[in-house]
C-alpha cells in the first residue's frame, strides 16, 4: 500500500527536489556576480528530472537509490556542489556566457534573475500540483465505505 503511495507521489517528489536544487545553484550564482573567474552553473531540468524518473523505478531485483529523511543535507556556499555529489543529483552544468567579462566571470545578472524568477513560479506550480493529488487521495478516501 504505500509503496503504492510513493509511486503516485513519485514524479511530483522529484520534480520539486530538482526545482529546490537548482534554485539553490541559482542563488549561488547570484550571490557570486562580482566574484573574479566564477562560473555560473545550472541544471538540464528536463533531462535530470528524465534521469530521476528512471534511476527512482528499479526494476525487480534491483536495488533503489537511498533517499530516507535522515540523509545529510548539505547547508552553506557549496551546498550547491555538494548537493550535486549526493546520489541522485543532478549534475551541474556551465551556463553559456552571452558576453564575456573581463575578470572571467560568466554570470549575467539578467539571465541568473529570470532563471531564479522562474523557477520558482515552476516551484510553487509543483507545490500546487502536489496539493492538487493529496486532496483528491483524500476525497477518494473519504468517499469509500
């Protein structure tokens, strides 16, 4: 029963895991602007959120990744980095620099605050979604004898 349970919450739990990470990897490159040679990171959602999908379905016989509420949880500047070494992360790529600068920075503020402005609204549209699936959990429930 309730790996039944998981499986109907699965996609939504990925979704806004990615979302969080790649918000916070936004954030970093916010925060590290006037930073000299950083390079400003992001995350494929489409194609880490295809990995997620496929590597949080074992086949029988197979073993899943660990995922429990006591895993570590990585806090600070490299939480980013960090995050991206824990099983199941997605992996960090280097954004593109429209423009270079010349203290080899590739972070364009514009870029990084449309990025972080929209996933977050991609957040929350997750947020409503998840809601959206336990009321109707719950409105089945309610309704069987």
């Amino acid at each position: 029963m309730i790996g039944k349970l998981d499986d109907y919450l699965q996609f939504n739990q990925a979704a806004l895991n990615l979302r969080s990470q790649r918000q916070q990897v936004l954030a970093s490159n916010i925060a590290n602007a006037d930073t000299p040679n950083f390079k400003a990171r992001d995350i494929d959602f489409a194609s880490a959120l295809q990995g997620a999908m496929s590597a949080a379905s074992p086949g029988p016989g197979q073993l899943s990744p660990a995922s429990s509420p006591n895993a570590v949880v990585f806090s600070g500047a490299g939480a980013a980095q960090a995050g991206a070494a824990q099983a199941g992360a997605a992996p960090l790529l280097y954004r593109a620099p429209l423009q270079g600068a010349i203290d080899g920075n590739t972070v364009d503020m514009d870029v990084e605050r449309n990025q972080f402005a929209d996933n977050g609204i991609h957040y929350e549209a997750g947020i409503t979604m998840l809601n959206a699936q336990i009321r109707n959990m719950m409105t089945a429930i309610q309704a069987s004898p």
